[in-house]
C-alpha cells in the first residue's frame, strides 16, 4: 500500500490527475487504512503516518519537484528508516510514475469509471476532478 501511497504524492506534485486516482485506488486495493487513504494529502503532520513513511512521502514529494528538490536533510532522514534497497525500490516507484504523469496527461488517457469512483471518494475535498481525462 505504501507504494501506492508514493505513486499518488508523486502524481499529486506532478498535477496528474489520472493517476492521483488510480494510485488511490490502488493503495484501497493494496490495504491502506481508510484513515491514510482520507488524509494523504495532511500525511506530514497526521497521525495515521509512521515517521518512516512520512520520510518516504517527503522523499517522493521532493524527488517529483522540478526542478529536483532532493536535499541532503531529506536523504539523511530517508536514511533513518530504509536501507538502501528499499531507498532504490523507492526512487523506483517516483521514477515510473514521473514517467506516467506526463504519458497519461500529454495523452489525455480516459479514465475509468472505478478510478473515478475512487477519485471521487477519496479525493473529493483535495481539488481532484477527472479534467481531461473524462470520457
């Protein structure tokens, strides 16, 4: 689920809006707390968040910045709780969906009515709407 949960901060900063709800409904289908599905966008003060996965969100939020916003405070903190295998599994999760942000909004890719659902459920009150890529 956390996977996921790092697609979907990193499609957040990217401004995809296709893949903020199919990362949401993904981590839903992974198992992620209802509680962390409902505040992923507050994951850096709420309390569903461990301190490890607070360093990784912030580490995605960074990594997804343009320009790169990746500071040696962010790494030193990643660091603390990841090996470096997971710190590569990590980047490896960023690195795919920086891929498919900008593929699925340069293409307009329609969404799907259970990424909608999803969309709608979880992200409601985080400025999300399927834009261009309704059908």
């Amino acid at each position: 689920a956390l996977k996921r949960l790092i697609g979907y901060v990193s499609s957040a900063k990217a401004g995809c809006q296709y893949c903020r709800a199919h990362t949401i409904l993904a981590a839903e289908r992974y198992g992620a707390e209802e509680e962390k599905l409902a505040n992923i966008c507050h994951y850096a003060t709420h309390a569903a968040f461990t301190d490890a996965e607070r360093a990784a969100l912030d580490f995605a939020v960074a990594a997804s910045s343009v320009p790169n916003a990746v500071n040696s405070s962010i790494i030193e903190n990643l660091r603390r709780y990841w090996n470096d295998g997971e710190i590569v599994e990590i980047l490896g999760v960023i690195s795919l969906f920086g891929y498919l942000n900008r593929w699925n909004d340069s293409m307009g890719t329609t969404m799907e009515p259970g990424a909608i659902q999803a969309g709608e459920k979880h992200l409601k009150n985080y400025d999300w709407s399927p834009g261009k890529h309704s059908s």
